[in-house]
C-alpha cells in the first residue's frame, strides 16, 4: 500500500491542475458575449473590447473609449459508467451539480489616430468538478477547483488605415484545491483498511504575452493572434491527511507540503470575416493548441511523520501525461436586422489532446462539438450582448489508469466511460464614451 499512497498523493497535485469539462484539454475560451454568440470565431472580427483577448491589434480600430463587463455561467451534465463494478448502485455515477461564472472585464481607449491602450481580466482555465465521496473511483478524486485570475495590459498601433498590430503582458495569479479519498492499511492492524480524507490547497503565479494583427479590407477582414504559454509553480502548497478514522493511529492527522510545476500551452489562432451581403457577416477561425507542452512533470511531496505508519516515507515522483497538439474549429454568422440590433449563431469542434491512458476522473477529456446563438443590443452608448451554449462531449472509455486496487485477475473494475454535456450562458454590458 505505501506504492498506492505515493501513487494518490501525485495524483493529488498532479491532476488538480485540471479543470471540469470545458474545452477539450482545459480551455475555457468564452470570455465575452458578442464572440461567444458566434462560436468564438473572433480573431479575424475583434470589433469590440474582448479583443484585448481575442486578438489585441482590433482595439486599433475602436473609437473613443469602451468599456465591458460579463459574466458566462456553466453548468453541465456529467457521469461515468463502470460497467464491471460489482454493485449496480455504482455502474452509474452522476457529478454532482454545480454552477461557474468566470468574469471578464474589459477597456479599451484610443489615445491617437495611431496608438490604442487596453486592459483584460479574465479566467481563461477555470471550474471544478465535484464526485460523490463514496463512489468507487474516490480513490482518484472526489472534488477539485482551480481559479487563474489573468490580468493583461496591451497596446496596439494602427501601421495603416486598413492594418494594426498589437501585443500585450499578462500577470497570471492561479489557486488550486483537490480531495480525494487515501485508502490506508495501517501497520499496527495489518488487512484491515480504512479510506482517509486528503485535501490540497496551493497557489502560484505566471507571466505571459500575447500579440496579434488584423487586416480590414472592403468587406472582409483577417487576422492573426498568438498567446503564449505560462508556467505556474505551485509551491509548498498545503496537504492534509486525515488519520482520526483509523483507531488505532499514533496522530489523528498529518500535514505536509506538495510542490509542482505545470506548463500551459502556447495558443495561435488564424481567422477571417466576410460580409456575404450587407447585413450578414461570416466568421471563421482555426485555433491551434500547443498541448504537448502537457508531456511530464515531477511532483515533490513532503509529509512529516508519515514514516511512522509508512517507512520510508515518500519519494517524489515523475508523471508523464503525453498530450498531444491539438485543433478547434469555430465558425459564426451575424445578421444585423437594424443598427441597434443583431442577431448571432455559430458551432466549433474541438479535438481532445488528451490519450486516453491518462484520462480519469478529474479530466475525462473527449472531441466536443457545440452550437451557439445570441443578440446584440445597441443604444446610444450602451451595449448588451447575450449568448448561450450548447456543448456535447464525445463518449469515452478510459482505464482510469489501471490503479491496481482496481485489478482482479485480468477484470479492470474501474474502467469506465465517461459523458458530458455543458451549458453555457454569457452575458456582456458595456458603454461607449
């Protein structure tokens, strides 16, 4: 059992490091209304202030000052099938419900003919996913959350009347927590094991950049935009074992520290926008995902006392995750019925990068596609945009790793296969000046 609790402990700070079900890998790209509504193919358009997302040389274009607040809200329906489980009150397990609602914020303002400055806050790898704490697999995870706070500065320069570049920093803050269930044989009372609660919370910080250019000519648009890849240190984040189930325990708990470093991927998105008529424009883009940054890290645990029940203790470990590069492709369709009005829909498909040997229960990872809809509203200075979302992931088999405390002769009792749904919700409110 020492082997397994090494084993949970990396799986503790390794995989809380994902979020639930939104993008494949762990994306979340929904961060302002207007682009949403069309399928987030918004590089090529960047016609309003998420372009300091989107592709930050737009801003170049917008006049005056602008100014936008929203709020995407997600929710999904998820669940695991284990089919060689022994108990039929287990051969389905549903996630429990929860609701997320990442914030954007957003300002653009022209200081020139020339020159425009703006400023982003948003949550691009986000949400949690939350199991029952008594379903089989609670051995790998039952609960984890994961918040990164971006805050990115950009300028952009308009080199001609018809083309911009733009680039900007980003300061990223990132805080995580994770629960799983430890199971435990206690060297005092030997064949006899006990489920002990482990929980995690560490933080870390990261730096990045993103750049970006657009072309306007008559009736069409294209642009480029690349934002790069962070690493964030989670460094002696706090681990909890909870021993007080265990009756015949020197301690009722141990803390210890776990520490890890994760690289997030490299994003470059290529896209267009072309008025089919004078009222209906089309977008598209094609995002590529540097996801094989993804490939391995090393986990360092240190846990005092836990030599006590477990000599010699815990070693850290290597994991290897071996993602792979990935493509989304997101198209979008905008009618403006009046100049006040517009009415929105789009799709995308998204590739998982995920193999499935390392697909388990924190991110069962799988190809989505999914369809968008929404409005504009426009009054004097005043904009409201809406969007909604609906996101179907591909059903998925996976090993969940082939714990070995799930292996009876050559029957894998954890095998399951994993199904998703997400809804999404987006709402932008911004004023022109």
């Amino acid at each position: 059992m020492r082997k397994f609790l090494m084993l949970a402990l990396t799986v503790v700070v390794a995989f809380s490091v994902s979020p639930f079900a939104q993008g494949a890998g762990f994306l979340v790209y929904e961060h302002g209304a207007a682009a949403m509504a069309m399928g987030g193919a918004f590089v090529g358009l960047a016609n309003d202030p998420s372009a300091v997302f989107h592709n930050p040389a737009g801003i170049a274009f917008l006049d005056g000052t602008q100014i936008s607040a929203g709020i995407t809200l997600i929710t999904a329906d998820a669940s695991v099938r284990l089919p060689n489980w022994p108990d039929p009150a287990f051969q389905t397990v549903d996630q429990e419900a929860q609701w997320f609602s990442p914030p954007t914020l957003y300002i653009a303002h022209k200081l020139n003919e020339k020159i425009a400055v703006g400023f982003g806050f948003f949550v691009p790898y986000g949400l949690g996913v939350k199991w029952p704490e008594d379903y089989p697999l609670r051995y790998l995870a039952t609960e984890d959350d994961m918040k990164t706070l971006f805050f990115n500065p950009v300028v952009a320069y308009k080199v001609s009347d018809n083309f911009s570049v733009g680039a900007g920093v980003f300061y990223v803050h990132s805080t995580l927590s994770f629960s799983l269930n430890e199971i435990l044989v206690f060297s005092m009372v030997p064949f006899i094991s006990y489920d002990v609660p482990a929980t995690l919370d560490a933080s870390g910080n990261g730096f990045g950049f993103n750049a970006g250019a657009l072309y306007k000519g008559e009736g069409y648009s294209v642009g480029v935009n690349f934002r790069s890849g962070f690493k964030i240190k989670y460094e002696d984040g706090e681990l909890k074992l909870n021993l007080s189930q265990i009756p015949l325990s020197p301690i009722a708990s141990l803390d210890g520290t776990a520490s890890t470093e994760f690289n997030f991927p490299h994003i470059l998105g290529i896209g267009g926008a072309f008025n089919l008529t004078e009222d209906l424009l089309l977008t598209a883009d094609v995002h590529y995902v540097l996801w094989s940054s993804f490939d391995e890290f090393k986990v360092e645990v240190t846990v005092p006392g836990i030599e006590q029940i477990y000599p010699p203790g815990i070693e850290d470990k290597e994991v290897e995750e071996n993602w792979e590069n990935s493509f989304v492709f997101r198209g979008g369709l905008q009618y403006q019925f009046s100049e006040s009005f517009a009415l929105r829909a789009g799709f995308l498909y998204d590739q998982t990068p995920q193999p499935v040997e390392t697909m388990d229960p924190i991110l069962p990872d799988a190809d989505r596609w999914a369809i968008t809809g929404g409005f504009g509203y426009k009054s004097g200075g005043f904009v409201l945009d809406a969007a909604f979302q609906y996101e179907v992931f591909s059903e998925r088999t996976s090993p969940n790793r082939d714990i070995l405390i799930y292996q009876v002769g050559p029957l894998n009792l954890g095998e399951g296969t994993y199904s998703n749904t997400a809804y999404l919700i987006g709402i932008s409110i911004g004023y022109n000046f």
